[in-house]
C-alpha cells in the first residue's frame, strides 16, 4: 500500500480548500489547513502577479509548517474592467474585509454600467508547489473563459462568490451550479490542479 503523504493546502478559504481537495482526494494524500497546524499568521500578497503572489504564499506556509506545500493565486479577468481585477481581484471594490455578499453586490452593480459584450471574462489560477528544505517550486496554470451573469443563478459560495454568476464557455449554468466533477474537468482551479495532482503521482508516489 502506498504510504499516505501530508500536504498543507496554504489558503484559509475554505472555498478554494474544498475544491483543490476534490481533485487531490484521489490520492493517499492526508490534506491540512493553516488552521490545522495552528498557523495564525498570514502571508503578504506582495507580489505583482499571480505567479508570485502564490510563490510567496507557497513559500511562507512551507517554512511554518515543515511539510510539503502547495499553494495558488487566482482572479478574475473581465473586459469591462481592464487591468482592475486579476491578482487583485477580491482586494477590488468592496473590499477583502466585505462580507462575499457585499463584495459580490458591489461588483455586480458596477457590471451593470457596461454593456453586456464587456460581460466575457477569464479566470485565471496559479499554483506553487514546494517540499520542505527544498528552494525548488513547481508553478503550474489553468484558465477558463467565459462571461458573467448580473444577478447570481444560485446561492453565493462561501469564499468563491463569482461562481455564482461566472458561466463558463460551453455551459449553460454557472460554476456553482455544475456538479464538482464538471466543475473541476474545466475551471481554472481545477485545470491548475489537475497538473498539481499528476505532478505528485509522477514525482511522490514512485516505487
């Protein structure tokens, strides 16, 4: 039997947690929080793009907690709303400290403003990867087009509230809407894991 493998997933939304772990549940992983560990402390996102801001987050829960690391930065990118989203995207408008409801309420009314071809919009995830006493980490990206509702087709996700109004191309309901395993086969996330998982299995799991 393969031995199970711990791996600190870096994020405290326990949105994203749920669904990196969905596509990791395959493997005889054993998968923790930072609240898990008791890491309180909370890393900067210093950087100027996806790619370092989740190198800095890989590499500051990797030092915390001594275990193999794996950590993403993701974002919406929307036509109406050039170069303002991104990396930054729940910083934007409302705020990091709004609730998803008040972030999701403002940025709706503010889409509203423009006409509905500037509604197209890609999300966008990056993820780093990083074993303990090791400088190497491994990047990897998925993306997934599509355009956004102005009023949410379902309840809003905790930690996740654009995937109650973001259909992807070649769907008819929004992510929050799709089982996890269609979900997870297209969207951003789940792409960028997918490669995080294979990854593993290739490099973690040789006899």
């Amino acid at each position: 039997m393969k031995p199970t493998y711990e791996l600190l997933i870096g994020t405290t939304n326990q949105g994203k947690f749920a669904e990196i772990s969905e596509v990791l549940s395959m493997l005889p992983i054993k998968l923790f929080t930072p609240d898990d560990l008791s890491i309180t402390e909370h890393p900067e996102e210093t950087g100027s793009n996806y790619e370092e801001n989740a190198r800095l987050k890989c590499d500051f829960y990797a030092q915390k907690s001594n275990l193999p690391t794996l950590a993403e930065d993701s974002g919406i990118e929307i036509a109406a709303f050039p170069n303002e989203l991104g990396f930054k995207t729940r910083r934007w408008g409302a705020g990091a400290h709004a609730t998803d409801e008040e972030w999701l309420t403002h940025f709706l009314t503010e889409l509203k403003k423009h006409p509905e071809e500037l509604h197209r919009a890609t999300f966008v995830c990056t993820a780093a990867f990083k074993l303990p006493h090791n400088d190497t980490i491994h990047i990897f990206q998925g993306a997934c087009p599509g355009r956004l509702l102005t009023t949410p087709q379902t309840a809003v996700p905790h930690g996740i509230p654009l995937s109650s109004c973001f259909i992807p191309d070649g769907f008819d309901n929004v992510y929050s809407a799709l089982t996890p395993e269609e979900k997870n086969r297209i969207s951003h996330r789940g792409r960028a894991m997918h490669q995080v998982r294979d990854f593993i299995e290739n490099n973690l799991f040789i006899s």
